[in-house]
C-alpha cells in the first residue's frame, strides 16, 4: 500500500488534463507513482503513471482486480471497464463520491 492508496482501488484524478477521471490502480511506481487505468483510454498496457498529489482516493476497492495484482495474473481492459462502470452505475445519482 502506497499512502492510502492500494491495488484493485478506484481513484478520481483531481489535476490535469484528465482531471475528473476515474480509474483503477493496477500497480505502484516509485514513490509518488501509481500506475491507474480505466481500460478505454488508458489500457492495461499503456498504464498512466501519475503523481499521487493528483489522485483522490475513493473508498471502492475492486478485490477481483486486487487479487489478480498481487497474483501477478493478467488483467484485462474489459475487467477494468466493467468495474468503473459497475462504480459509476452505483454512484450516478451521488453529485460527490465522498
């Protein structure tokens, strides 16, 4: 664990160009870096790096994608995709994920 950040995790970019964006930690840089992606625009194989100054951490932990992580399994897109999707599905009536 990076901070409060952990594998499988669901984090909102709050700076940058992608600022608003959802995401999924797949896998932890030398500090401050977490490797995130969303599995549309940011795939599995060309992760994001970004500085954890720029990422909320939201209290949603994707366990599958966590255990497949620390498995060093491989993880796919449409896992990533599903997963935000399912998270933006349960959260579209909230105006702010707290």
């Amino acid at each position: 664990m990076a901070g409060n950040f952990e594998l499988g995790q669901i984090v909102e970019s709050i700076a940058g160009r992608d600022k608003n964006d959802y995401y999924v930690v797949i896998g932890i840089g030398p500090m401050p870096y977490l490797y995130l992606a969303d599995g549309v625009k940011k795939k599995v194989e060309k992760a994001k790096k970004k500085n954890i100054k720029h990422i909320r951490p939201l209290p949603y932990l994707v366990e599958d994608i966590k255990i497949k992580c620390r498995a060093g399994m491989r993880i796919t897109n449409f896992e990533i995709a599903n997963a935000l999707n399912d998270f933006l599905g349960e959260n579209l009536n909230d105006k702010e994920v707290k």
